[in-house]
C-alpha cells in the first residue's frame, strides 16, 4: 500500500458464464470509485493458446445444448468430495499455477479477490507450495457452497447470506473465515430512475407495460417454450409487451426474431449492457437462477419468476430464493408459468415478495467487501 488508505487490488475470475465476471466487474467499480488501484484478470489468459476463450466455450456449449450433463458433472463433485485427497478440478488447475507464480513475482498487491473456484484453486497450490501472498477473499456467487470450496485455502469466504453459514460450516469452511456480505452488483441495479426517460432511453413505448424473459448471458434454458406460453397472457393484456433476451446466443435470437417477427407484442433483444435499466423500468422479470442474475433483480427491485434452472447450483438458488419468499419457481411450464404470472400481477403479492427481497439481499456488498478488504490489508501493512 502506497498510501494511508491506497490499495493495489487483483480480481480473479473466469467466464464460465457471465456472473463470475458480473461480480467481480462490481468489486473492481467499487474499488476504482473509492481511488484503489485494481487489475481484473482470468488468470487462464497466462496460460497462452486462447486457453481462457476456449474454457468458456467449453462451459457455454454444454450449459445451453447439454444441461443435464452439466448437472450430472455436478451431482460428481458433490459425490466425489466426500473421498479422501483432493479433486480431479484441484489437480487439473495446478498447470496454470507456475504461470500465475510468474505474474504475481511481477506484479505487487496487497490484496486478491476471486470470484472463480478456478482461480482459488490456483492460488491455493501457490499456497501449498509456500509461497507468500497476500490476503486472499474468495467470492461466492452462488447461494450454496458448491463442490470443492472447502478444498481451497483462501483467507475469508465472502458469502451470499448468512442463513447460508451453516452448510459452509458444514463443508469444512472454518466459521471465522466466513463473512455474509451478499453477491456483490453494480450499483446501477439500486439506482432510482425516471421511469419514463428510460423507458424512451431505450426504445420503448412508455404507455406499455413489460415482462422481462432471459437465459442469463449465455441465452439457456427453454426461453421460447415460456414466451410461447405467455402467448395467451398478452392476448389478455394488449397493453404488455414481453421483451426476449438472448445474451450471446445468436442462434437464439436469429429463431426468436423468425418466430415473433409478425407479434407486435414480443420484441427479442440480443445481449445487452443495460440489464440494470431494463429491470427497473419492467413489471416482471423471468429468468433462469443464475446466483448473480437473481441478486441482480432483488437489488433492481421487481417480482421475480425462475425458470429453466440448470441442474446444481442454480437448483439450489432457485431453492433458497423461493424459500425467502423473494421469487417464485417454475419447474412445470405449461402447467405452472401462467399461474405465477397472474399471481404476481396481484399487487399486494407483488409487495410482500419485494418487501422479502429487500430484507433478505444486501444491496450494498461490494461496499461491505471493499472496506473489509482495507481493513485486513492495513492490518498486514502494520
């Protein structure tokens, strides 16, 4: 630390999907606004050959065409980590190891924050090696402790939710390593706004109302089978128009545009860099139960209907969203999503599900990690 309160900060993460990255964006725009100096890197970048895109095409192509592979593999680690020794993920980051040594021998911080099992893996065979770093906070971005976390050595697990500390206590986290901050979000998501402007800064109708649809970055799950579904909303509500968003996947949206080209009521939209604007100005929000993309919405402040979970982590945001009361989850599509739609267009039902939201999600948890990050690099500065 150069000065009384200066920090030099590196983010670690990985784009296997976009809220690892979405988190780590948060914590690097909060350091930047309080004048810290913060580098953002996937540390598979060192590994040359386009190692990173490559792993995130891995990742995406399963997530969208095979996601009950991707479910088994999960169902795999949850098995596997209760065998002795370390996992298969554990040994297989160890080739990127050397080269992140190399980095951090050129590269001076006084604080790291990873919001990648991937990276924590990485730095934890720097670690067993003996080699020093500085604080280490490892990021969870889902709201359970996903397999293999209790394998790393990191310094403090910054949480979703302290009703989660239980079961990374049970996993083997040690309980003062554990801080419940919450997901870190931009602050874009609790910004107020004229709903109007915005609405018009975007291109919509101000006299509309909107139901928002999206797969998460990547554009998964059945996002066609549900606006289908809503078909039969809209023709009941001409005033409601169902915006389709299809993150990267433009095949998705190439089908979408096809299919509603001659319905004035669905409007597809390819990946966008104004989610935040888009969740303040709608009405209802359907999405899959990305760990980020649920924060992201509780934050914004509007009811919420998850669909399409891919099978583990986000079964279990799913699960622990719904249990709070702040989402509603739909497993059945055509038995279950009209239902839940007609019952969030009850006011009173809408309320109690926000109110849950805004007592369940701390908005503020970039902030909460930022100062706790000074704090523990000023206590080793001293």
């Amino acid at each position: 630390m150069s000065g009384e309160n200066f920090m030099d900060a590196l983010i670690l993460s990985c784009s296997t999907g976009g809220g690892h990255n979405a988190a780590a964006k948060a914590v690097y725009e909060e350091l930047i606004r309080k004048g810290h100096n913060a580098d953002f890197l996937d540390p598979y970048t060192l590994s040359g050959n386009h190692m990173d895109a490559r792993v995130a095409d891995c990742y995406i192509k399963c997530v969208q065409k095979a996601p009950r592979v991707f479910g088994g593999v999960y169902r795999l680690g949850n098995l596997y980590r209760r065998l002795p020794g370390k996992s298969p993920v554990y040994a297989a980051n160890a080739k990127a190891a050397d080269r992140m040594d190399a980095y951090l021998k050129e590269h001076s911080y006084d604080v790291i924050l990873i919001t990648h099992l991937f990276a924590a893996e990485i730095l934890t065979h720097l670690r067993k090696r003996g080699v020093p770093l500085p604080a280490v906070f490892f990021i969870a971005t889902d709201y359970t402790c996903i397999p293999f976390t209790e394998e790393t050595a990191c310094d403090y697990y910054i949480i979703p939710s302290p009703l989660l500390r239980g079961e990374f206590v049970s996993r083997g986290i040690a309980p003062e390593r554990i801080v419940p901050f919450g997901i870190p979000v931009r602050q874009g998501f609790r910004r107020k706004r004229d709903r109007e402007k915005t609405l018009l800064r975007l291109g919509l109708r101000p006299e509309k109302r909107y139901i928002m649809i999206a797969g998460g970055s990547m554009g998964a799950g059945e996002i066609l089978k549900a606006a289908d579904i809503l078909r039969d909303y809209l023709r009941e509500h001409e005033d409601t128009v169902l915006l389709v968003t299809c993150g990267s996947n433009r095949k998705l949206y190439d089908k979408a545009a096809k299919r509603y080209r001659n319905d004035a009521q669905i409007l597809p939209l390819h990946k966008t860099e104004y989610m935040a604007e888009y969740l303040k100005v709608c009405d209802l929000y359907l999405s899959k139960p990305g760990g980020l993309s649920s924060t992201e919405a509780a934050v914004a402040g509007i009811p919420l209907i998850h669909i399409s979970p891919i099978p583990g982590c986000e079964t279990r945001n799913e699960r622990f969203f719904a249990g709070q009361g702040m989402s509603i989850g739909v497993r059945h599509m055509k038995k279950e999503l009209l239902p839940a739609v007609r019952r969030l267009a009850d006011r009173e039902e809408a309320e109690r599900m926000l109110r849950a939201q805004r007592e369940t999600i701390n908005p503020e948890a970039a902030e909460k990690i930022v100062a706790f990050a000074e704090e523990k690099a000023e206590e080793r500065r001293l």
